[in-house]
C-alpha cells in the first residue's frame, strides 16, 4: 500500500480494485465477455448515431435527444471498462488516488446528464402527444440545444460537488476498494474521517438528480397516457405509445439500478450486489439501449437497414 506522509500521518496515494474475481482461470473468460460488450455498445451507439445523421427522415427533437443519449452512453462504458480489461489483462487492480478521483468525476458527470437528458426526453413525448399544433415552436431547435446544455451543465456541477468534498476526505488505509471502478458508498467506507458532509451532499443530490427528474417523467408520461387514452384508433394508441415505450423501459433500467445502489449508504455487505448493480449502470444498460430503441422503432430500424444494405 502506497502512503504519502503529512505530519506525523501518511495517507493513502494508491487504491486497489477488487474487480469482479479473484480466479485466474475466470479473468480471461471475463475479459473477453466485457471486450465484446464494449465493442458491441460503441458499435450499437455509433450505428444509431450515424442513422440520425444521415436520415432526413430522423432530423426531429426525439431523434436529437435520442443522438446525445448515445454519446453519453458510450462515455459511461469508456470511463469503466477498459481500466476493467487492463486489470483482467495485466492482473494489476492499482488505481492512483488522482485517477480514482478523475474517474468518480466523469461517472457522475455522464450518468447526471442521463439523468436529465432522460427528463427532456420525457417532457418532449409530452409536448409532440399532448400538444402536437404547438410543438414545433416550443422545441425549436434552440430549445433543443438549450435543454441539452442545462442537462450537461447541471451535471457538472453535481460531479464537481461530488469530487471537490471527495477530495477533502482523509484516506489512511487500507486502501481495497469491493468494486471494478471508484465510487461514493465503497470510497466512504474507506475515508478515516468523517463522511457525514458527503452522505448529506449525495443525499441532496439524489433529491435534485433522481427525484425530481424522476418526478417529472412520470408527470409527463400521466399526461401522455391519458392523451393517448382519448385517441380512438387503435393504429393511433398504438403508435403513440410505440414512441413511448422504449424510454419508459430504458428510463426503467437507469433510475431503478441508480436507486438500489446510492440509497444503501454504509452497507457493507451489500459490497458484492454492488458490483451486479455496477455491471448493469455501466455495461448492460449502454449495451441494451440501441436494441430497445432500434427493435421497437420502425423509423430507427428502416435508416439502419438502409445504411447497413446501401450497395
């Protein structure tokens, strides 16, 4: 365990991830399994991606959002997994205090931005259902970007919260993180000073990120159903909720997941559920998103296979 001394304390420089296993013979069974998700979600991302680009068809408010939905996927998968090959790889499960910190912070920037993103979303299904005359004026492509750029920035400044009171802990050791990656629960287990300040600022956070988004989506999706519900053709329901339905299951898997793991503080038990929990906030989630949007949107799978088939 690496220290660094100050006075007459030394604090901790270097962490230890406990990764996934600690059998030999399971590391490269598991590195290919994660390889092969990684690339399948940066593929599956950047297909959907493309298809909006290059379908005029996909130039609408749903599809932009849907776009940057797909960048913040393939962040969240990239600032997890290949330090999870390296470890798999090179059986060196080290992360500096510097990187530990740097990757807390873009987790929880990318994930905030989902969190919003996900609102928006939500709150454009409102407005294209219930309120189709004016639609076009209240999401201009202003609107959009704006909306965009308030998600992003609100999630800066919850990660940077999050770092800045991370960083004023004290880490005497022992230095094992139970998890793949460096988060808020597994790094509050190990601070030997009191963590009373970043349990009530996660709280607040989780007020401001989760429920209140949470909140907000469900408002909105009340108001679409009833909307929908007064729509009497049946091919009219049905394409009304076709458009709702994969950010339902996909909001679904996001807030369900992100509730489980932050809302168990101090937990210690709970360590190895942590990392199930993990795998489906950073791998299987970003993985699932492009199959839900594409094999339950007409529009989506028409533009990838006409990109995929074009001779």
């Amino acid at each position: 365990m690496q220290l660094r001394a100050s006075g007459n304390v030394s604090f901790v420089t270097t962490f230890v991830l406990l990764s996934l296993t600690d059998s030999p013979a399971l590391q490269p069974i598991l590195f290919v399994i994660f390889l092969l998700a990684y690339v399948a979600t940066i593929g599956g991302n950047f297909s959907i991606l493309a298809a909006i680009l290059t379908e005029p068809k996909l130039h609408t408010p749903m599809y932009f959002f849907l776009g940057n939905l797909s960048l913040l996927d393939v962040g969240c998968i990239t600032v997890t997994v290949p330090a999870m090959l390296r470890q798999f790889l090179f059986n060196d499960r080290s992360i500096s205090y510097r990187a530990c910190l740097s990757q807390l912070f873009f987790f929880h920037l990318l994930a905030g931005a989902d969190c919003f993103l996900l609102t928006v979303m939500a709150y454009d299904r409102y407005l294209a259902i219930c309120h189709p005359l004016t639609y076009s004026t209240r999401m201009s492509w202003e609107i959009q970007k704006a909306s965009v750029g308030m998600s992003c920035a609100c999630a800066l400044m919850n990660a940077l919260a999050h770092t800045v009171a991370l960083s004023m802990l004290k880490f005497c050791g022992p230095n094992v993180i139970n998890h793949f990656y460096c988060d808020l629960p597994q790094l509050f287990q190990l601070s030997c000073s009191s963590t009373q300040l970043n349990e009530k600022l996660l709280f607040i956070a989780a007020a401001f990120m989760a429920v209140t988004p949470l909140v907000l989506i469900t408002v909105s999706y009340a108001h679409v159903v009833a909307a929908v519900l007064r729509i009497h053709s049946a091919e009219g329901r049905k394409k009304a909720f076709s458009t709702c339905g994969s950010h339902l299951t996909v909001v679904g898997i996001f807030y369900g997941t992100g509730v489980f793991n932050y809302m168990r503080l101090g937990s210690v038990e709970a360590s190895d559920k942590d990392k199930g929990i993990g795998i489906f906030n950073t791998v299987i989630s970003p993985m699932l998103n492009p199959l839900i949007y594409s094999l339950r949107n007409p529009d989506v799978k028409g533009a990838l296979w006409r990109m995929f088939t074009v001779k």
